[in-house]
C-alpha cells in the first residue's frame, strides 16, 4: 500500500521527488499515483520473426519484471528483466517460443501484473 511504502526514507524521498517532477502536491499523491497507473506493454516485431517487448510505467520505474517462457519443445526458462544502457527494459523472444509470462512488480511493492501471450 502507497502509506505503507512511504514508512520506508528511501521511498518517501523517491516519491517526493516523483511528486516534483509530474508537479503533484507530496508524496503520498506520488504514491497513489504510481498505485494506480498500471504499466504499459508494447510488443513490436523483430526482423527475424521474433517479438521484442518493451515495458514502461508513465513517470514511475519498475521494481521488478520476471518472465516465463515456454518454447515448443516444451522446455521452460525463467529470468528476470534488467535495465539496459539507456535505463529502459525491453525483452527479445525469438520465434521458436510458444508461450511468455511477464510479471510486473511496482515501486509500492504490492501489485503484480500477469502478461500472457501465445506465440507463434
């Protein structure tokens, strides 16, 4: 929960300066706001026939994204999704994998979201 999050000095100084920059009146406003966006999933096609998704929350970082993927031989892999140079998290799945389970994780550490997409 947004109150909650804020008991913690490093998250109440993230917040407060979250409320600064998208001009909102403190940080539990911050907070509330980061609890109730949800986060953004854009799948864009590869040249070689994969899917590279691309996952962004307007205004708030990510806590944590793990994904599931299942390829047609139906073996599994599981793996967590960093930043890359340019402080985005983008995920490439090639076309041999069937199935994607993406779970997000916010900032105020109690929601997660579930993506699920049938491959090729």
């Amino acid at each position: 929960m947004p109150k909650k999050c804020l008991l913690d000095p490093a998250m109440k100084e993230y917040y407060k300066k979250k409320a600064k920059k998208l001009q909102l009146p403190n940080a539990y406003t911050a907070a509330i706001t980061d609890y109730m966006r949800k986060p953004k999933v854009k799948a864009s096609p590869r040249y070689d026939g994969g899917t590279v998704y691309e996952t962004d929350k307007k205004g708030f970082d990510l806590k944590k994204i793990d994904i599931t993927i299942q390829s047609n031989d139906q073996s599994t892999m599981v793996r967590s999704v960093v930043k890359n140079q340019y402080g985005e998290r983008v995920i490439a799945i090639g076309k041999e994998e069937r199935m994607m389970r993406m779970h997000i994780t916010d900032n105020t550490g109690s929601r997660d979201w579930e993506m699920a997409e049938l491959m090729r």
